[in-house]
C-alpha cells in the first residue's frame, strides 16, 4: 500500500552526552527503513544551513560553558532549539531513540511538542519497554514504546502496509 511514502519522520534522541552526538542510530534507521521512501528529519544532518549541530559546535559549547560565557553557549543553542523543534512541526511523525542512562532534555521537549500535534511517536527504550517511563506511558499509546529496533520497525512497515491503525496516523492523498 505504501501508506509512508514521502511522509516527513522526526529522528529524536540525545546527542549531547553520547559519543558520536547520535549520529549512528540515525544513519541505521535510515538504511533499514529506506525502502519505505520516507524523507527523514535528522537533527544530526538538518537540511538547512543553518543552526547546524558538528564536532565544532559541541567544542565550542563545552569551552563557552567551561569559561562561564553561557550568553554565549545560549546564542549557539537558541537557533538550534529553534531549528529542530520546526522540523518536528513539518514531521509527520517521530521515531525516537531512547537510553534512560543518557541525560535527553531536547529529547523530551521533541516528544512534548509532537504529542501535542497528536503526531504518531514510536519510541525504542534502550532498557526495553518495561523500563518506559509512567509519565510517557500516560502521554502515548503502549502500542508506540518498543523494546527493540526490529519491532518498531515491523510496526512501520505494518503501518505502512494499511494494517495497523491508531487515531493518531492521519494519511492525506495530496496528489489531487
């Protein structure tokens, strides 16, 4: 049926405090899910120029902060915030990677945002499902929290196919 095919999905999870700043499950979920023709979202790869996120962004963050110039380190991550909370707006949806051992602040500000779009969010938790947060299990459906890649990606591609349903997957036919 090919219900996904240019539906725009938000890629969430930390990136400050992990070592390649998120970029390595990205890249996989993009490689695994691109036969679906969706257009990703990555923070990691923002399809602009601006507010963009690399080594040097972090560096100058982390030495900004270390001096006290947090006007600074405020001025670098204003238009970041500002950048990736509108491409999980223009999302149609979110995956969303999480590793409760990692500090995820945006990450929790992304979910909060497309929550309230009643956007579908689909998160894999590191830990597996039964560690889900009460709070996320009160905000989303049980049915979008996955304990590994392969079963959130089944669900995907169940969506895809027209065979899973959730009030939340609202397809437009734009081709009229």
């Amino acid at each position: 049926m090919n219900q996904l095919k240019n539906n725009r999905c938000y890629l969430a999870g930390p990136m400050d405090y992990v070592a390649d700043h998120g970029v390595g499950w990205r890249e996989q979920v993009q490689i695994d899910l691109a036969d679906l023709g969706l257009v990703f979202l990555d923070p990691c790869n923002k399809p602009t120029t601006e507010a963009l996120e690399d080594a040097d962004t972090y560096t100058e963050l982390r030495e900004a902060k270390e001096r006290g110039d947090y006007d600074y380190a405020h001025s670098i991550m204003k238009p970041i915030r500002h950048v990736d909370l509108r491409m999980v707006d223009h999302s149609d949806f979110l995956i969303v990677h999480l590793d409760l051992t990692v500090p995820s602040f945006g990450t929790i500000e992304e979910i909060t945002t497309g929550n309230r779009s009643k956007k579908p969010i689909l998160i894999h938790i590191e830990q597996g499902k039964e560690r889900v947060s009460n709070w996320l299990l009160g905000m989303l459906p049980h049915w979008f929290i996955f304990s590994t890649w392969l079963e959130l990606y089944d669900y995907v591609r169940r969506v895809d196919c027209g065979m899973a349903t959730d009030p939340r997957w609202i397809f437009f036919n734009l081709e009229n």
